[in-house]
C-alpha cells in the first residue's frame, strides 16, 4: 500500500474516531438533559405529594378539633343544665324555708 493511501486511511479513522466521539459527546448531554428533566419532573410530582399530604393532614386535624370543640361544648352544656336543675332544685327549698321562718315569725308576733 502507498504511504499516501496509509495516511489518507489514518486520516478517515482519525475522521470516523472524531465523529464517533462527537455523537458520543452529544449522546451523553442528551442523557444528561433528558434526566434532569426527569429529576425536574420527579420533584415537582414529591413536591405536589408532599402538598397534598400537608393539606390532607391539615384536613384531618381541623376534623379532629372541632369533634373535640362539639363534646367541650356539649359537656359544658350539660353541665349548666345540672346546674341549673340543681339551682332549681335548691331555689324551691329556700323559698319554702324562708315561707316556713316567716310563717314562724308571723306565728311569733300573734
């Protein structure tokens, strides 16, 4: 083989070696770009997760404190009515107390 075939053949490998490397180089960024847009993607779906997660929690919570605002309220409700048939109840015994010591201070002065 002539030496101008043999560089002319060092050349085309050189060439091919050159374009290899280039789409090799461009295959890689492509892969590159393509997982960040995929870590891009995988954030912003954890991140609406987490969102819905939280609000979903928060939700919850709000359930839990008014259940538990109702049965304060209702005890407190049903402890006024025991007091107030207690009231009642001591109401009705004073005034026939105070009816009985009248009647004895009326029975008294006659």
């Amino acid at each position: 083989m002539p030496e101008t075939q043999v560089l002319e053949d060092i050349k085309e490998a050189e060439r091919e070696a050159e374009e290899i490397v280039a789409e090799a180089e461009a295959e890689a960024e492509e892969i590159v770009a393509d997982a960040r847009e995929d870590a891009e993607e995988i954030r912003e779906t954890t991140r609406e997760e987490a969102e819905s997660v939280a609000e979903d929690r928060l939700a919850e919570a709000r359930r839990e404190i008014e259940q538990e605002h109702d049965r304060i309220v209702e005890e407190g409700r049903e402890e006024r009515e025991a007091l107030v048939a207690d009231a009642q109840e001591r109401t009705d015994e004073v005034v026939e107390h105070v009816v009985d010591l009248f009647e004895e201070a009326v029975h008294v002065q006659t």
